[in-house]
C-alpha cells in the first residue's frame, strides 16, 4: 500500500532526451532521483543490473545513484525523457533537501 507524505513537495531541475543521453553514454549513473517517460516505441535498459524492457507510455521512479545501461545499443526505436527532480521535506521550517529513498 502506497503512503503518501503530504510534507515533502518535488521541484524539477532539468529535463534530458533519453534517447540521447543513453546513445552517447554507455551507462549513466543518476544524480538525482528522476522520473523517465517513454513517449514512442520500445527498448531494453539494465536499471541496477536489472532488465527492464520498456515500452509507449512507461513511467518509472528511479532513485537518485541508480545506474542505467541500454541492454542493445545497436536499436534505438524509442524515445523519452529523463525528468530530473530535487525532493524537499517541507514539515522543516527550512527548504533542506531531502536526500534519501523514496520510502517514507
């Protein structure tokens, strides 16, 4: 069961291509936790050495310092972004980051 925490707000900080990003790297490694969006066609990622086959109108988590490989670099039938986002606890009186899992 989901458990929502209505304490913590997300602020986005950059949007990339994933098809670029993941041609012109042969792996990356997340600096922050990010949403990816696949818009069109499909493909096949190894998140965290995980096999992930992706397709149209997949959204995924994925946690900041997860690591993400394109299992065949030789078809690039898809397209998507990586949507990349600070999470804040806002139950501080502060704007500290919030820098663990996902989890509550």
């Amino acid at each position: 069961m989901f458990d929502s925490n209505l304490n913590r707000i997300a602020h986005c900080t950059e949007i990339k291509e994933l098809t670029k990003v993941l041609s012109e790297q042969s792996s990356l490694q997340l600096d922050h936790t990010s949403l990816l969006l696949v818009t069109d066609g499909q493909a096949s990622l190894s998140i965290n050495g995980h096999e992930e086959h992706i397709t149209f109108g997949h959204v995924m988590v994925i946690e900041m310092g997860s690591v993400i490989q394109l299992s065949h670099s030789y078809h690039l039938d898809f397209s998507g972004y990586f949507v990349n986002f600070h999470m804040y606890d806002t139950a501080m009186n502060s704007r500290r980051l919030f820098l663990h899992n996902l989890n509550p």
